[in-house]
C-alpha cells in the first residue's frame, strides 16, 4: 500500500524542483526525502524524476502520480474539514495566507465574514510571497490564499482561483505633499516622488506602463513587497502611494492622506486560491459570499 507520507515528499520535490528544497521546506533531511522516493518508486516500478541540470523534471509515470497525489490530498483535506466540522468540542479553524502586497484593510474586511461564528471560530492568518503560500497552500497547511494574483494556467500546483473583487487605484500623498506638487492629475505627478508596490505585485508592471503612457517620469523613492510598510512611508510625506478606490475613503480617515486622482483605467484584482474542488469549509464559503459587499460597500 502506498504511504500517504511518501507522496507528501513527492509532491513537495515535483513543486519545488529539487530535494534540497523540499528538505528545507518539510523540515527534513534530504537523505530522509531520497530514501523515501526510492522506496515509491520501487513500489510503482518507475521512475518518478529525472535530472535536468541542477533540477528534477517529473517522467510521464511522475507526471500521473502528481495528479492523483493532488487528488487525495484534495479529498484528505475535505475529510479533515468533515471531522472539524463534526460535533466536537473544537473551535472552527480557518488557516489563511495573505500576499504581503494586500493592504492589511483590504484583508481585514475580506476576512472579517469569517468571523460570524465568534468564538466558536479561529483564525490562523500567515503573510509571505505568493509562491511561498501556494506551496503551502498545496502541502495543505494553508485553506486558502488571498492574493492579487490566481494560479497560473498550467502550473505544477492545481488549484482553483476565485475572484473576491475588483477596484481602480486612487493615488494618495500626505497633505504638505499634495500641497508641494500641485496642479491637475495626473500631469501633477510629473517629477514627484512615488511609492511603488515591490515587482510581485500585479499592479507594479501596470503602473510603469501607466506612467509611459501618459509621458509621466515620477521619481521611484522606494519599492516595497510589505504594503503595510509602503503605506508608512507614504504616512511619512516620503512619496504618494497608490490604493485600491474602495479603501481611499478609509486610508483618508484613518491615515490623514489626501487622494489627487483616480486611475480608471487601472484594476487590482482580488483573488481566493484555494485546492479544494468544492468549498465545504464553513468560513471559506462566508468569505466567498461576502466579498461582493465588501468591495460593494466600499464603492459606494
């Protein structure tokens, strides 16, 4: 019979590429994830991996293994989820990734559905690169991710994306900033100083296009994956920022900035990945269900 741990090793070297990494990310040996390859291998009497370069490829008989190891990690999590919802004493846990380029608003109200049930509910929230969640998202560590971004087509993680929403981007600056670059949008950004989200936000490549587009050459102050930090410095007067439309009333009450134009022709898109088929957890189904007023509310 085949070892439900064996092909957890394998499906973390077939998505990371090399054992090394595996190892570093399961918090194992490498000789540990060789031996235990090499015993499924013997089991299935095939070769699951081939070098290429400094990398593993998967064969074709690695290739079918991936898809079904998916597959019963799939329907391993939806067991998981049945007997947490069962009736036990436990509360409900919902283990979410956030893109470190969501801004903790925007995550906050996303999430907050999830709450309904009280205390009868817990909430493990971890922040990191989308890649880096996706892996655990497929190691089944995380139930879902929210991102700016979905799995892309073809991709050695299968999954499923949901879009929660959408927003323009409104820019914002500190009031003696906005005052210091005066004039009318977006012609007043010309030589200013810009806040850009780090380049594994979606939004970074638009906004350089943007700018060409419109012969604008704002000077790049500071680049920033974390978007709390971001908006920090943007808090400090040291460059405008851009944010979602729907969060600009929010940002401009809590945060003292002052928004000077709308990008319309610009979009954040909002995303839930996840690797169930269907969503029976509980909190993932509120979040899904309730994401249409959040960015409904915020428009209005």
């Amino acid at each position: 019979m085949i070892n439900y741990k064996h092909l957890h090793y394998f499906h973390a070297v077939a998505t990371l590429g090399t054992v090394a990494r595996a190892a570093e990310q399961l918090h194992v040996t490498a000789q540990a994830i060789s031996m235990q390859l090499q015993v499924l291998e013997d089991q299935l009497g095939e070769a699951l991996f081939q070098k290429k370069g400094r990398v593993l490829e998967l064969t074709e008989a690695g290739k079918t293994v991936l898809r079904y190891a998916e597959q019963i990690f799939d329907l391993g999590n939806e067991l998981e989820q049945a007997v947490r919802r069962g009736g036990f004493t436990e509360p409900e846990t919902l283990r979410v990734g956030i893109t470190d380029v969501i801004a903790k608003t925007m995550a906050f109200r996303m999430l907050q559905p999830a709450r309904e049930a009280g205390l009868a509910m817990r909430l493990i929230c971890k922040e990191g690169r989308f890649e880096d969640l996706v892996v655990e998202l497929a190691a089944h560590r995380l139930d879902l991710v929210i991102a700016d971004q979905g799995l892309p087509t073809g991709g050695a993680v299968r999954g499923h994306t949901r879009l929660l929403g959408s927003s323009t981007l409104t820019v914002m600056g500190h009031p003696k900033l906005c005052q210091a670059w005066p004039g009318d949008f977006p012609q007043r950004l010309e030589g200013a100083p810009i806040l850009l989200p780090g380049q594994d936000a979606a939004v970074h490549s638009q906004l350089n296009s943007w700018f060409e587009t419109h012969a604008l050459r704002p000077i790049i102050v500071g680049e920033f994956d974390d978007g709390a930090l971001l908006k920090s410095f943007a808090c400090a007067g040291t460059g405008f920022m851009v944010t979602p439309t729907v969060l600009a009333d929010i940002v401009r009450e809590e945060d003292g900035l002052e928004a000077i134009g709308t990008i319309d022709t610009l979009v954040e898109h909002f995303y839930a990945v996840s690797v169930e088929r269907r969503e029976h957890h509980p909190a993932v189904r509120r979040i899904l269900e309730g994401a249409g007023s959040v960015f409904r509310d915020g428009a209005g």
